[in-house]
C-alpha cells in the first residue's frame, strides 16, 4: 500500500525484519522512558511473528525503501460485541519520518484489516504524558477511554498468583 507518496509504502514484516523490528522496539521503549522494561529478544519476537502459530503480525512503513517505522498487533475479543478485535499493543515512527504520513498509514492498514474481517473494535493504549500522540490518536477518530485503567500483574505476582489457582 502506498502512502499517497510514491516515496513511501507499508508492508507486511518478513521473518527478514525480526532484527529491524525488534530495535525499533527499542527505539519505541527508549522514546517511552522504558527501556528498562525491555527483555525481548530477537529470538522472541521471530517466534511471536513467525512461529508455527503467530498470535501477534506487523507491519512495517518504509520511506524511500528505508524503514521508518511499524505497527504490531494482536486479536482480541469482545463479548460484548461478540466478535473479535484488534489491539495495537505498538506504533511507531522514527523522529527523522515523522510528519510524513507514516503514522497515519500504519494506523489505516491496521484498521482497513479490521474491516475487512468485520472486527468490532481497534484499540491500543498511550501514555498520559504523550500529548503529541494523544492530539495525533484524537485526529484520526480515537476516543480516549478515560474511564477505563489498564491491569497488570508480571514477574513475581504472576507467578504468585498462578501458583494459588486451582490446577486444570
């Protein structure tokens, strides 16, 4: 797909890309004030992408056949709709690309697969402090859910609590 640009497409990522991917991952937790957060691997991201059964697919916007940035998503679901979804657990785009379309490329290649599978939501989550990102997400239709407040349980309290459920 291009961008309105012959200078720019975006692309479905090739097992090719797990070592682009996997720095602009990077790039995207350094930008986030996470990189400490980071414990990816590029073996982890290959099998997530590319393993015998993908649960996670990306793309990747190129610029003049330089990468500039990507977009990674999952399936979700909904059972108050009934139907699956789509969250976009990253996007991202170099600084150096920013403000030439690829953003808002990214973001319509993921929402034009979800209408063609006839998905009932598209949703991804951003940091309070990431103004820039929230009037971007604004001006392409999103609405912030202010209500909501996202949970997290990792590391030690993941094991903790799955250690104290009953055994299947």
């Amino acid at each position: 797909m291009a961008l309105n640009n012959p200078r720019a497409r975006i692309r479905p990522a090739r097992a090719e890309d797990c070592t682009l991917i996997l720095s602009l991952v990077a790039e995207l937790a350094d930008y986030e004030h996470l990189s400490a957060e980071m414990h990816a691997g590029e073996q982890d991201i290959f099998a997530a992408l590319f393993g015998d059964a993908p649960r996670v697919f990306a793309a990747v916007a190129e610029w003049d056949g330089e990468a500039a940035g990507f977009a990674l998503w999952f399936y979700t679901f909904s059972s108050f709709r009934g139907r699956h979804g789509v969250w976009l657990e990253d996007l991202y785009v170099r600084p150096a690309f920013r403000g030439k379309g690829c953003g808002k490329a990214l973001l319509a290649h993921v929402a034009r697969l979800c209408v063609a599978e006839n998905l009932g939501r598209f949703e991804w989550s951003v940091l309070d402090w990431n103004e820039p990102s929230i009037r971007f997400y604004k001006s392409m239709g999103a609405t912030l859910m202010d209500q909501w407040r996202i949970c997290r349980v990792e590391d030690e309290a993941l094991l903790r609590l799955g250690a104290g459920a009953p055994k299947p």
